[in-house]
C-alpha cells in the first residue's frame, strides 16, 4: 500500500500519519522531517534548504525527489508508505511516477485533506512536538494529558518549528495554492483521489482514512 496525503501546511497530515505507522506499521516519507534533518545535521543538502525552508518557500525538485529515492531503497517491498508533504510540484509528481515504477510501487490512493484556510494559521502556531520522540501536539487542539509530558514517551523536552509564524504559514500557503492544488487533476484523472473534511475531529479524519483504506 502506498498512499500520499495532500493538503496545505496544518492539514494534519503528520497528525494522521502518526497514526497509520503506530496503527499499520506503515512507514511515513516527510520530505519536510527529512530536510529539517539535514538542517540540524549541517549536511550540504540541509545547507542549501535552510534559508527556503525559513521563507516558506520550496527546496528544489531535484533535492527532494533524490532523497525520498533515498528512502524508499531503505524500505523491503512489502512496506506500506504514506507520502507525507510530498509530491509538492507536477514534477515532483512525475518523478514520483518514476520512483515508484522503478521499484515495482504502485500508487493506491491520495488522501486530500480538505480544511478552512483561516483555521490553518491558528493549527500550525499552536502545533509542537515532542523533542525525543517527534509526537505531535498542539497547545488547544492536542495538549499531552499530563502538562509538560509527552504522551508517548515521557520526555519532557518540547520543540516547535522555526517556519511555524504567521507571516511564514502565509507563503507556505501561497506555494501550496500556486503548486500544489494543480497536481490534484494528475490524480484525480486516475482514480485515485479521495477528498476528506480536514476540519473534522481527528478520530473522525483517521475513521475516514481507514475507511479509504480498506476499500
Ligand atoms: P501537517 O502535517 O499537515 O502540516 P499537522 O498534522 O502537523 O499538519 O497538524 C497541524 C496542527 O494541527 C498540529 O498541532 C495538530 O495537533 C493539529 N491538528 C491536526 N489535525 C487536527 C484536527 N483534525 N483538528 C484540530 N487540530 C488538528
Ligand atoms: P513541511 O514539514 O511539509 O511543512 O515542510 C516544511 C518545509 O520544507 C516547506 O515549507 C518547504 O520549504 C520544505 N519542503 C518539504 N517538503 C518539500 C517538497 N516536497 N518540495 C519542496 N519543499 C519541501
């Protein structure tokens, strides 16, 4: 099974990510983790992202495209993957296309997380996550159940994103609606599209999801 979720920054894609890897064992692809990887590793790629990254604009085709090839020649074939924050652009699209046939993939669904701009400003000023494990949280709309406490594994040391300001969600937004949204046709032409109201409660979205899935 290998499925995309797409949707603008704050979707809630990393959200219901989590779950399907905790829930399936699948395995979650975010070109956004792997590239804030790189930028606390200091590695040549992490160099040329980090001043993008922090304008909210995107890192080059080539870059993402090379490491989610990376990645998936880590995975056996019969692990499930969910693209999260990627394909970002047609021709992330079409090199996607090439990635996956290469390794004998196919493409099962695309989740299109559907939500209320306005409301993604208030999601991603809010979201935080756990400085050990990376679970994810947000201040009103996921708080840990003990104060200062991750849920998952106790940690009590919390991080949040430096991109994760009003000014920048705002041009994050902006590229997604400029190169992003046109990609949905791609698939949408094939099949493969489900949309799904992003602003649900989280359970009711991962209900949804799995509904998708076992279709
Ligand atoms: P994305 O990965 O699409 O950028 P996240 O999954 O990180 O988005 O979600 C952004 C923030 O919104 C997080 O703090 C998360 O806890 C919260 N969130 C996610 N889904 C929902 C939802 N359905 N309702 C309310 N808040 C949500
Ligand atoms: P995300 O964690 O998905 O919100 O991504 C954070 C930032 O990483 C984005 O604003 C971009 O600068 C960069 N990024 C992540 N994924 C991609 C991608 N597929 N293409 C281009 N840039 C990306």
């Amino acid at each position: 099974m290998n499925i995309i979720l797409l949707g603008p920054p704050g979707a809630g894609k990393g959200t219901q990510a989590e779950r399907l890897v905790a829930e399936r064992g699948m395995v979650q692809l975010s070109t956004g983790d792997m590239l804030r990887a790189a930028v606390a590793a200091g590695t040549p790629t992490g160099l040329k992202a980090k001043t993008v990254m922090e304008a909210g604009e995107l890192v080059s085709d080539e870059i993402v495209s090379g490491i989610i090839g990376e990645k998936l020649d880590m995975l056996s074939a019969d692990t499930g993957v969910i693209f999260d924050g990627y394909p970002r652009t047609a021709a992330q699209a079409d090199a996607l296309d090439t990635l996956l046939a290469a390794r004998r993939r196919t493409l099962d669904h695309v989740i299109e997380l559907v939500v209320d701009e306005d409301a993604l400003v208030e999601r991603i000023t809010g979201r935080f996550t756990c400085a050990k494990c990376g679970a994810g949280y947000h201040v009103r709309f996921k708080p840990t159940q003990v104060a200062g406490v991750c849920d998952a594994c106790g940690a009590t040391e919390f991080k949040r994103r430096p991109d994760d300001n009003e000014a920048t969600v705002r041009t994050r937004m902006a590229e997604y609606r400029a190169k992003t949204a046109p990609i949905l046709p791609i698939y949408e032409a094939r099949g493969l599209v489900s949309k799904i109201d992003g602003m649900a409660d989280m359970d009711v979205v991962a209900g949804e999801i799995s509904a998708i899935l076992a279709r």
